[in-house]
C-alpha cells in the first residue's frame, strides 16, 4: 500500500463544462457519421446507377450472350483455337494468390 | 496521520488507475509503433513481417480496451488532463524559450532558473496534445483500416491509410524521446512505475504550482485507514 501525505484535490465540473464537453462531444461523433453514412450511400447511388445503365445497355444490344459476339468468335476462330486449348488457357485463366497473409 | 521517511512527506501523483492506464499503453501503443515501423519498411522476410503484422493488431487492441476503460472510468482524470494541456500563459512562453533548462543542464551542466511548472511542463503539455488527438486519429484510421476496406469508399481509406502513417510516424518517434527523457527525469520514473508516489520536495521543484495550488493534505480518516490497511496486509 502506497504512504504518502498530500494528494491531488477532487476534479469539479461545472454543469456548464459538462455540457459543453457532451456538446462537444456528441458533435464530433454526429458529423463523423454523418459524413461516414453520407459516403456510403454516395457509392451505394453510383452502384445502382451503373447497375442500371449495364441493364439498359443490354436491353439495346442486339447480341445478349457472349458466346454469340462477333467479335469474339473471330477471335477463337482466327487466333486462339477453341475455348479452353491451349492457348485461350495461359491467356484467360485466371490464377489464385494466397492473400490470407496480412503483412 | 503523516508519513515520513528520509525524503521527508510525500504526495501521490499518480494514482493507481493512471499508472495501469499507462502499462496499458506499454503494452499496447509501444508494441504497436514498434511493428508499425517494420511495415511501413517492409523489413525482413515475409512471415516476420506477416507476425508483425499480428503483433500490431494484439497491441491495438489492448491500446483500445486501456483507452476506452480509462475514459469510462478516469473521466475525472481526462478531464483534469485536457485543461490543463490547452491551458498556456506567459510561463509556458518562458519555459519553452529556455527548453526548461535542459538543454543547458545537459550540454553545459548548469542550472538555470526556470518559470514555475503545474503538474506537467511545457514540453510535456505539448507532447499530451499530439498524444491526446494523434492518438484518437490513430485508433479511429487504424480500425478502419482493420474492418471497413471492403465496404468504406477507396477515398475515405486512402486519407485513413495516409492519416494513419503519419501520425503513426510522428507519434512513433515521440515514443523514444518520451522514454528517453523519463528515464533522465528518474523520480518521475520511480513515480510511473512504482508506487505512484514522489517526494514532497522533488514536486515541489518540478512542479510548484501543482503543489501550491492543486494538493492538499491527505485527511485523517483516509491517512488512518490507510495505516490500518497497510498494517493488516
């Protein structure tokens, strides 16, 4: 057990300085939210707008699936053989990196 | 009751939650700035950087829980704190024209006298600022930087990441001159780490004006029971 003599007197607060401390407070969380929540609905909106607008270009487009692009099936047909050979596999496939490592 | 020894009355200047509050950061911030610098500089192999990385996150956490408790239950202390780290007067002017003396005591070895300190110094007042916003900076971008990647936007990461480095830095080396300059004041560090309490007289030099103004004597009743409790255990 700690001996000594003098201590340091009790901290008082005005009920002023309490409300003003929670006022203080209480704003800083409020605008930190506010700005937080404010940001994800922002990119929420552009991920609706994009989704949209992908859909809409697909109800335009006279080709809708894309093993029957054009310009896809020339590219098989005059460059990479046939889908999975050889060659489509080393250039489209994709590969896996372990990210499980934080550092 | 008054207790004396050869240093004569003594008086607490840390109580006991301060001095756990303050392992709590030794354990938390100080295995963290350490771990914080290693991946910043990506230095040695990946798993040692991959442990560091765990490393930093243990000691986040217990740097959270340590503030998040002391706030709750030292508000009082936080409080007493922040006046009096954003309470400057002409003494502070005085203090930080001359370093408090210790550039003299420590290149030429002289005293010089100077302005009468509260319970912290000048120095020690502009070190609890950075430590006080840098440090609420440091908790906040780092536990974004933790948990809301995938779904916060990339702009509002990116100035948590930047944030979060530069103050991590900035506050990283203040770390080193703060362990420096408390194992060079030792009857500060006695007080830390022991058992709270400083001479009466060593106060008095170091800070006048805390113990003119802000101690007083511990009453009878608490000094007796005190005795009671020490006697009994």
């Amino acid at each position: 057990m700690a001996r000594y003599d003098y201590v340091e007197k009790a901290v008082t607060v005005s009920r002023r300085e309490f409300l003003g401390i929670m006022g203080v407070a209480g704003a800083v969380l409020w605008t930190g939210a506010y700005a937080a929540t404010d940001l994800v609905q922002d990119r929420s909106k552009y991920i609706k707008m994009r989704a949209q607008g992908i859909y809409k270009d697909d109800v335009k487009a006279k080709v809708r699936q894309s093993h029957n692009n054009p310009g896809l099936q020339q590219m098989y047909s005059k460059f990479a053989g046939k889908p999975l050979s050889h060659l489509s596999e080393e250039l489209f496939h994709t590969r896996y990196i372990d990210r499980t490592k934080l550092g | 009751m008054g207790h004396h020894d050869a240093q004569g009355p003594r008086v607490l200047k840390h109580p006991h939650r301060s001095r756990l509050f303050h392992w709590g950061l030794i354990l938390g911030f100080m295995p963290a700035a350490i771990t914080g610098f290693i991946l910043w500089l990506k230095t040695g192999s990946e798993d040692f950087v991959n442990i560091s990385m765990k490393i930093h996150i243990v000691g986040a956490v217990i740097l959270t829980i340590s503030a998040l408790l002391y706030t709750f239950f030292s508000l009082d202390r936080i409080i007493a704190f922040i006046r009096l780290i954003f309470n400057w007067d002409d003494r502070d002017v005085g203090w930080m024209l001359v370093g408090g003396g210790y550039p003299q005591k420590m290149l030429l070895g002289k005293e010089i006298t100077v302005p009468p300190m509260d319970k912290m110094n000048s120095g020690q007042k502009i070190f609890g600022i950075c430590l006080l916003l840098g440090g609420i900076l440091l908790i906040v971008t780092g536990w974004l930087l933790y948990a809301f990647i995938p779904v916060a936007p990339k702009v509002f990461i990116y100035w948590a990441d930047k944030i979060h480095l530069v103050f991590g830095i900035f506050l990283g080396l203040f770390m080193f001159v703060h362990i420096f300059l408390g194992i060079y004041n030792w009857g500060e560090f006695k007080a830390m780490f022991g058992d709270g309490t400083q001479p009466l007289s060593e106060a008095q030099h170091h800070n006048p004006v805390w113990v003119e103004k802000k101690i007083e004597p511990v009453k009878n009743e608490t000094a007796d029971k005190t005795n009671v409790v020490s006697h009994g255990s």
